[in-house]
C-alpha cells in the first residue's frame, strides 16, 4: 500500500496535481457520464422509445417516487429480504448438515452420487408452480422455493470440502495420532469452511433469485411482484428503478458476504493471522511476565 | 487379444455388479414411495405414485407425444441464448485480457450485472422482446454471460511466466505467446464455465416460459401443476433434468475432445491410482 503511494506520488508529479489514482476515477466518471448523456439525448430526441427504454432522469425521479413520496418501495423490500433470509437460514442449515453426513460417509456417497447428479442438471428453480401448487399460495411455498432453490451450493461445497482433505496432511496427522476429533478440528475445517462459505455466498444469491421467480409467479408482494406490476403498466422508469434496488441489495450482499467470510475463515487472510498472532504474543507474554 | 477381452470382461462383469445396489436400493425407494401413497400417508396432490409418474411420462411420450414440441423449443431457446451470451462473453474477456485500459474501464459494468439478480429483468425483457422466443433466448444469454465472462477472463490472466519465458525466449511474438500458451491454459477454466452457463441458461428460458410463453416445457409445467395434474407436472420436470443433462453431457464431450491433454493426464492419474490399488493388494 505505501509503496503504491509512493508510486502514484511520482507519477502525480508529471501528471500536473492528479494522481494515477485520481485519473482513473475521473476517466471512469467520464465513460459513466458519456453513457448516461447519450442514453438521456437518445432519449430525448426520439431515437429511444421512452415507452421501453426510460431516460435516466425519469428512472432517477421514479426512485424519488418509490423511496420517498409513496414510499411503497419499503414493504415489498421487507417482504422479499425477510422470504430471502429465512429460506437462506434453511437451505444452508439443510446443505450443510446433509453435505456433512453424506461427505463423512462413503457408503452414503456412493448411493447418493447419481441423485446428486439429476439433481444438478435439473433447472431447480423450475419446481416453483409444482411448490405453489401443492403448498398453497403464501410465504410457505416462497420459503420452500427458496430452500430448494439454496441448498445446493452449500451442500455440494461441504460436501467437496469435507471429502478432499490433503492425503500428505491426512498422514502426518495419523502418524502423530492425532485423535479423529483432532483430525476434523485442525485439519478438515481450516480448510473445509473457506469452501463452505464460498457455498454461503452463492446460496444467498441463488435465494433473492428464488424469491423473485416465487414472487413473479405469485404476484402478491415483494419486489418480484412490484416489478411485475410496473412492466405490465409499462411504468419501465419504476420497474427500473426497482432493479438498480436490487442491483445495490446484490452487492450489499456480495460485500456483507466478503466480510463475513473474512471474519469467519480469519486464517485464511493476514489480517486475520495477524490479529490472533498479537493476541497470542500478548498472552505469551503476560505468561512470561508472571 | 485374449489378455484385452479377457480384462473388460471383468471390468464390465465388476461394473454391472457395482451397479446393482444402486438398482435394489432406486427399486426400494419407489416401492416405499408407492405404498405410503396408497396407504395414504402422503397425499398424491402434493406427492403423486411413481407408477403415476410414469404413466404420465408414457402418455407425454409415447401416447400423445405432446412433449416432443415443447422439449425442442426450449432446448432451442436455451442453446441460442447460451450461444449469443457465450460469444459476447468470450468476446468482451478476450479484449480485457489483452488490453487493461479495456478491462479496467468495462469490467465494473460486468460487476454490476453480475450483483443484479438477473431473473428479476424478465418482465421487462419479455416487455422488450415479446412474448415469442426472443425474450426467452434474450433472458438466456443475460443469465449465462456472467459465469463465462469470468472464467475466460480468470483463465487468460493466468501467467505461467517460467512458459512464457520460454516462448520468448525462442522468439515467440505476442500473438504466438497468446494463441499457444494463454489461450489453451484458459481452456479448461472458459469449458468450466461453458457448463455453468449452458444450465444459467436452462434456467433462463424456463423461468421466461413460467412469466409469459405460448410453448415450452416451463409453459406445460405451469399449465399441469395449476391443474394440480402432479404427475404429469413431475414428468415435465424429469424432461427438464433431460435437457440440463443433453447440455451438460454435450459441454462435457466437447470439454473432452478439445481439451484433450487434460483427457490424458486424466488417465495418466487414473491409471497411477490403480496401479497404487494394485500394488497395495499384491503387498498384502
């Protein structure tokens, strides 16, 4: 980091007061704003049909008409977010637990592998109408869409990291008898849970998709139906603005994700290393002191 | 030649024994189903008899043959979509890896529509495209652009600077260095992520079918499971496993034919496990 700094502080100096840094952030800025004026002026002057294609100032008031004035932007964010969460909650306690049993037993592996495989290539999202159908319309069919839609990821990554654990590894552990509970403490999670989590990540994404095709097929609330509602009004600046909602929700998620991973899976990261090696040294040393 | 035949005779006679159990245990599985049903301890609205199940399968095949329309469509929708998003995908992560003022100022535009659920622009590309198969091709290939792009663009930024130096050092141009080296060390990762796209891209035109389609299996899905046809709904479903399993097993050969030197040190890893099992069994 401070070495970049140096770096782009050299080159600020020829480049008259901006740095490399900075450059790029406008030039980005530009090729945004270039993108936005020329959508805007298509727009404008006929060559977009606003029917289809809304200017992106009526997208902007659009977002001030469903954020503040309705206000009906709210509910339907809570509906979704809390069907997403609770199916989320499910579908990784599932794959995780059924990842586990059946990548700690072989037998289990083997019969189950051929299922697994139908199952992977089946569009899972695709079992929706037969849910609602058999469920009943509701937050109970949402939720039973969202868990099978989610629990493939974290399953299928448990599964793999709980089965390639490193064979050299596996041996040095056996030959200092290391005890099975050890085994599976120090040796199969440190490198199973980074793989879990990845599996985390994907499942909660796979579980706003889940929700919205629920909602789509539904059409009673959450943002699926609000954005139903808007296209078929032909209200497309709201329909939009509903999705650049959800494009800030997926990379709220995206970063909350990363950030939890970097918390839980600390040893995989230097900070991380680093935060528990002080700690460690400080116990070391108050040890010592005594 | 006797040594060959004598040798996949086992082979075959130890893989149809190794199969059996999976049989004994799929055969036990559909009787236990079968019984609760009809003992009435799962109500055949939610969950249908297997023999229910399949006598749907055989009138959907063989007695009215009314799947084979629906099959191709969206067998079509999601082959179309995939080859238009995959080609833009390939395309756009070939300019980044060759050139980083393009990757740098394009790839957060990727990023994203990677965040945007994609699902949640069906309306509006139905809005956009129609109720005929272009909304469903046009949902396809925006559900499987992301995964390829990535996977290409992972696997032509990865250098192997001990090669490249080699190239270089026998006078290899960029071009020559792009074309023999990073291009076909990208291969297995851009296949990788062929295979997820080409099952995004199920996904996409099955979910465009459920929001508004004419034909198309997801259109026969939604018509039978709101007719609380279960069966029938069920067998439609097991038509979609088919086609996700036609794509995949079709990625998968060609992943084979093309990237065939990893088919080689597949083997080579394969056949060094036997000879291990081999060596360990004679050891005893």
């Amino acid at each position: 980091m401070a070495a970049q700094d140096t770096m782009t502080e050299g080159l600020s100096a020829r480049s008259g007061g901006l740095s490399l840094r900075q450059r790029r952030t406008l030039l980005h800025a530009l090729i945004f704003f270039t993108l936005i004026g020329l959508w805007e002026a298509g727009a404008r002057l006929g060559l977009l049909d606003p029917l289809f294609y809304p200017r992106p100032t009526s997208i902007l008031n659009s977002f001030y008409l469903i954020y503040i004035k309705n206000g009906n932007v709210w509910f339907n964010l809570y509906a979704t977010m809390s069907l997403v969460i609770a199916g989320w909650i499910g579908g990784s306690i599932l794959g995780v637990g059924l990842g586990a049993l059946v990548g700690f037993n072989a037998v289990v592996r083997r019969f189950l592998k051929p299922y697994v495989i139908v199952l992977e290539a089946t569009p899972r999202i695709a079992v929706a109408p037969l849910l609602i159908a058999a469920l009943g319309f509701g937050a109970s069919s949402k939720i039973a869409i969202i868990v099978l839609v989610c629990f493939f990821a974290p399953f299928i990554n448990t599964l793999s990291g709980v089965v390639n654990v490193n064979e050299d590894k596996l041996e040095l552990f056996r030959s200092l008898r290391a005890t099975k509970m050890q085994v599976l403490r120090k040796l199969v999670l440190p490198d199973a849970i980074p793989v879990i989590m990845a599996g985390e990540r994907l499942a909660l994404t796979a579980a706003l998709s889940g929700a919205l095709v629920a909602e789509f097929i539904q059409r009673d609330q959450g943002m699926g139906a609000l954005i139903l509602v808007y296209t078929r009004n032909l209200n497309m600046a709201s329909s939009f603005a509903c999705i650049f909602t959800l494009t800030i929700l997926g990379f709220l998620i995206f970063k909350g994700m990363e950030w939890v991973d970097h918390h839980i899976a600390y040893w995989k990261n230097e900070a991380g290393m680093k935060r528990i090696g002080d700690r460690r040294r400080r116990q070391f040393g108050a040890q010592v002191g005594e | 030649m006797s040594d060959f035949t004598s040798t996949t005779d086992t082979r075959f006679d130890s893989r149809l024994f190794r199969i059996v159990p999976h049989l004994i245990l799929f055969a036990l599985i559909l009787v236990i189903w079968e019984a609760a049903v009809r003992l009435g301890f799962i109500t055949s609205i939610i969950i249908p008899r297997p023999t229910a199940i399949m006598g749907a399968i055989a009138e959907l095949y063989f007695v009215k043959g009314t799947i084979y329309h629906h099959f191709f469509i969206t067998l079509t929708e999601a082959v179309v979509g995939f080859l238009i998003g995959a080609s833009v995908a390939v395309s756009l992560a070939v300019c980044s890896a060759l050139s980083d003022p393009f990757k740098r100022y394009v790839s957060p535009y990727a990023i994203v529509l990677n965040v945007t659920p994609g699902i949640a622009l069906t309306p509006i590309i139905i809005a956009w495209f129609g109720y005929g198969m272009g909304s469903k091709i046009a949902l396809a290939a925006v559900l499987c652009f992301f995964p390829i792009f990535v996977n290409t663009l992972t696997g032509l930024l990865q250098r192997d600077e001990d090669r490249e130096e080699l190239f270089r050092s026998v006078g290899a141009s960029n071009a020559q260095i792009f074309r023999k080296l990073r291009v076909p060390a990208a291969l297995p990762l851009l296949f990788a992520g062929m295979k997820i796209g080409l099952t995004t891209a199920l996904i996409g035109a099955v979910v465009a079918e459920f929001s508004q389609a004419t034909e198309g299996v997801g259109v026969l899905m939604s018509r039978f499971s709101f007719q609380l046809d279960m069966a029938s709904s069920l067998a439609t479903l097991l038509s979609m496993t088919l086609i996700g399993l036609i794509l995949f097993y079709s990625m998968e050969f060609l992943d084979d034919r093309i990237v065939f030197w990893r088919r080689e040190t597949r083997r080579a890893a394969a056949s060094r496990a036997k000879a291990r099992a081999w060596n360990a069994r004679m050891g005893q």
